[in-house]
C-alpha cells in the first residue's frame, strides 16, 4: 500500500514513525522480505560525511559606523568574495591565504583555509575580519579591521553549489612517482587506492533516480535542519548505470543551505589535502520516505550492489582521458584490499563510514521524536530524461 | 637481551659529546637511530632503538640520564586527537607497519596500535583533519 507524505509526517508528529537507518533497512529487507519491510517502515535515513570542496558560506557583517562598502575583505588572513552588497561576503571552502606558499616550495600542507574559517565561525571562535574599500558618498569608509563573531553576524549560512556526490571514481596512481590529489596521496605503481562514498548509506545511491529528493527536501546539515536548494553544479543524472541503477561515477550532486549559527564544528570540518589544498568536510544526512516498493527496493541497495570505476590520477584524471581499469562494489572497497591488473591494492577512504553512520542514527532520532518533519519536493531532481548534457569546456577564439 | 626504542632529548649544554660513541664503546650497546636532529643552540633530538644486554642497557641509560638526556618510550610520541579524527582511514595506506588499521570492516573504525609505531610521521601530512601529531 503507497504511503504518502502527508501519512508519514502524521506519525512523525505522533511519535509513532517507523525509522530505520539505511543499514539496519538492509537487514531488514533480508530478514522479511522486500514487500514486507517496505509496509513497515516509513523513513529510511541515509547519510555521508567527506571532503565537499564546493562548499561556502554568506555572512552578513552588519554596518560600521560610518558605513562602508567593501571592496575585498579578509577572515583570518583568507579572502572573502565582496562583490555583492556593502558588508555581504563569502567564504569560500578552497579559498587559501594569499601568503601561503601553496605548491611553489615543495608540496604544500594547507593548513589553513576557506574551510577551516567556516569551522571557526561556527565553533563560536572569533575570526579576524579585514577589509578594504574605495569609499563612496554614502559609504565613506576605506578600510575596516576587527573581530567578529558567529552571534553577532546578522545572516550566516552555509551555501553549497555541489555536494553529497552520487557517487565516486576510485582514485589510483599508475606513474612511478606519487602524486597529491584532491583524493589524497596516491602512491606510485598502484601503491594505494582511494575512495569516497558511505556507499549503502549514501544518500543519492539510495535514492539513485531522485524520486524523492528534489528542491524543498529538507536535509540534515552539518547538525541544523537545511534544504536542497537546487541540483548542485556538474549534476550528470547520464553517467552509465549498473543494473541496479547505480551510476558508475560522479552522477547526481545537491545544492544545500543551512543556517551556520545552528552546525556543530564535529561535522562541518576544515580539511587539508597535502599538495592540493584546503576544503570543507561536510556531515549531510538526507531521510528518503518509503513511498512504495519500488523506493523500498533501492534503499535497500547493498555495498555489494554499488560499484564505481577505477580512475588513474597521474594521467587520465588530468587530461580528460577515461581509464578503462573496470569497477569495484563497495564491499570489495571496504574490505581493505581490491585486485587491479593482478595487483593487491590497498585502499583506504576519505570519507568516514562511522561518521555517516553516526549522522544516520542522529536523523533518524531527530525524526522519531517528532522534531524532524520531512518535505515534498517543490520539484525533484533532474533525470535520465533530462534534455541538458554534461559539458566539458572548449577552448576557441571569439566567434568560433 | 633488550631492545627499547627511545626518545632522547639532549639539553644543549651537551649536544657537543660524544654521547652516541660512549654508548657503543663503553655500554655495547647496538643502535638503530629512527630520526635525528641536533641543533647546538637548541638542543637535540634522537630517536632510536637500542639493543643491548640487560646489564648493558641498565647501565647505558644510566649514563644518559646522569648527563641530563630525559628518556621516553617511543610509542608515546605520535598521538592521535581523538576528537578531531574522522575516522575516515586515510592515514591507513601510509602507515608502513600497520600501526594505523582498521579493525572491524562493518563499523570501518580505524584503530592506533602505538606498539607498531615507528615514529616515521606519514600519517601526519596525510591527514586531512590534522589529526595526528607529533609530541616531543
């Protein structure tokens, strides 16, 4: 019998909600049978927590006396964006110190970052703010340098174009020397492989052709209540599928927003990739309501069920080549060794499954208690069906 | 027999002995030195494993502590800060020894055996939440 929200949200109001994590769904399914599980069950909770580089926040500083319109600003020494309104700004995940020596003396360790300010802000630490201006008539104020504070911002929120990726490639390293990537250190001669997906709990592979998360679904975020804004960039719903659905590679993203004052700095972390940079690790767990069997069926997707492609990251990564080394299932990846060309591999995640499961049991306890309602989408996600391709970018002349 | 591996930190009013010699001529002690760094304005820092008969050693790291070198187990050095740690395991694939593991593949917790610790500090730059530290 197909449930509808407006059901589910009357027993999460009674306290009455049946609310599994999707790991313990798994089980479920396995003990009773799809059919059976998909009656009883009324939200399944799924989550992720790794490294989301498209990841920022709006803060709003509130006016100085006398006023000013800033032209470029800074938080703790990390460049803010200031061109929108006089003391709007945006800090943005990857953004690094202008005085940091990045990769010019050796591979950097990026410390310090966009994603690490983000952190603070939200830990209640106060943040150095500097900031310049050309002055205006009614903004006449030229420079500005103070501390401020999350309580006392106006707005400050987290606003991410791309995260909760669908899925992810697993990052090797064929060349003979090791390389420093956004998916870690990768070891020469395949040294290591390195993954990141809470695979079965993952939101967007539990849910892989978005019937019911969209714009309006109200997300877990960071510790707050936040939404899914909009498809997140790069959204690619075309990405080859397995037979159970599951795209092979990146595939579907989520733009979200949430309220910075509300996060919980265990959750939303400033993270540093050797040689590559700083980024912002992000805690999302999305609840996927068990509509009817057909939702039921993939929530219940199995590590054994997701798979992914090998990549090579010396080479192909680089120079848009794909790399043709076949896919591995999650349960292969966690089991801390895969075999490519008749090699042991070592793997190892950026992404912390107990972290996602962590997040996965905190949503599902927010819901039982009635604190957490879930929305309909005002429109899902774009589809298989969706008329906009994927593109790479084409270097031309004007015209061309 | 006995073989322990050492933090020795020297106090710079030393650092220009020859205390490494002594160990080997006097004490016959056999060592292994892991990681170095002497600065004569400073001080110094060594690291090593030291092996030796037992009457040996006892004597060997008495000579060290009668010149003011202040001793500590090895394995007490790299920490990991449990609350920043993810457990994410991205430390695991460079950790030489295995010290950095993961236990149990259903909860994928990763686990610190600081018996296998060699002191080599991989997993320190690998660590994307600056998790892991090295104390002196």
């Amino acid at each position: 019998m197909p449930k509808t929200y407006e059901e589910i949200n009357e027993k999460i109001k009674n306290k009455k909600a049946v609310v599994l994590t999707a790991e313990e769904f798994i089980e479920l399914v396995d003990e009773k049978g799809l059919g059976k599980a998909a009656k009883e069950v009324d939200v399944v909770t799924t989550a992720t927590f790794g490294p989301m580089c498209s990841s920022g926040a709006f803060i709003n500083i509130g006016h100085s006396n006398p006023k000013i319109k800033i032209t470029k600003a800074w938080l703790n020494g990390v460049s803010a964006y200031a061109g929108i309104a006089a003391v709007d700004l945006y800090i943005g995940a990857t953004e690094i110190p202008e005085n940091d020596p990045a990769n010019s003396n050796g591979k950097g360790f990026f410390k310090y970052g966009g994603g690490h300010v983000i952190q603070d802000l939200i830990a209640g630490k106060d943040v150095k703010l500097k900031a310049v201006a050309y002055g205006t008539d009614c903004y006449p104020r030229k420079e500005l340098e103070t501390w401020i504070n999350i309580k006392d911002l106006n707005e400050a929120y987290l606003c991410n174009p791309r995260n909760c990726y669908q899925n992810y490639g697993i990052a090797i390293n064929k060349s003979n020397k090791t390389i420093y990537t956004y998916m870690g250190v990768l070891k020469p001669n395949l040294g290591n492989a390195s993954y990141c997906s809470a695979g079965q709990l993952s939101p967007l592979l539990k849910d892989p052709f978005y019937k019911t998360i969209g714009i309006g679904t109200r997300i877990w975020l960071g510790g707050a209540q936040g939404y899914v804004y909009w498809h997140g960039t790069q959204h690619n719903p075309h990405v080859k599928r397995n037979k159970n659905g599951c795209p092979i590679g990146g595939a579907g993203t989520l733009a979200v927003v949430g309220n910075l004052k509300e996060m919980n700095p265990d959750f939303i972390v400033g993270t540093s990739m050797h040689g590559y940079g700083t980024t912002l690790t992000v805690g999302i767990g999305v609840p996927i309501p068990i509509l009817n069997e057909e939702i039921a069926k993939y929530a219940a997707l199995k590590d054994e069920e997701l798979e992914v492609s090998i990549i090579d990251y010396s080479e192909d990564y680089p120079n848009c080549k794909s790399s043709d080394l076949g896919t591995r299932n999650y349960k292969e990846l966690k089991s801390g060794k895969i075999i490519i060309d008749g090699e042991e591999v070592p793997t190892a995640s950026l992404s912390s499954y107990p972290k996602a499961v962590e997040i996965a049991n905190i949503l599902k306890k927010e819901i039982k208690s009635g604190r957490f309602l879930l929305t309909k989408p005002l429109q899902l996600l774009p589809g298989t069906d969706w008329s906009e391709k994927f593109k790479p970018l084409k270097l031309r002349k004007k015209g061309e | 027999m006995v073989t322990k591996k050492l933090v020795l930190k020297f106090p710079k009013k030393i650092t220009e002995q020859p205390i490494i010699y002594k160990l080997i001529k006097d004490y016959n002690l056999v060592f292994n030195i892991l990681k170095a760094k002497v600065d004569p304005d400073k001080g110094g820092l060594l690291v090593l494993e030291l092996s030796g008969e037992d009457k040996d050693y006892a004597k060997g790291i008495d000579y060290l502590e009668k010149l003011g070198v202040k001793l500590q187990p090895l394995e007490k050095d790299i920490t990991r800060d449990e609350k920043k740690c993810t457990n994410c395991s991205a430390c695991i694939a460079h950790c030489p020894t295995g010290a950095l593991y993961i236990k149990d593949r259903k909860t994928m917790k990763v686990e610190f055996d600081k018996s296998k610790c060699i002191l080599c500090e991989a997993c320190i730059p690998v660590c994307p939440v600056g998790a892991m530290r090295v104390d002196y």
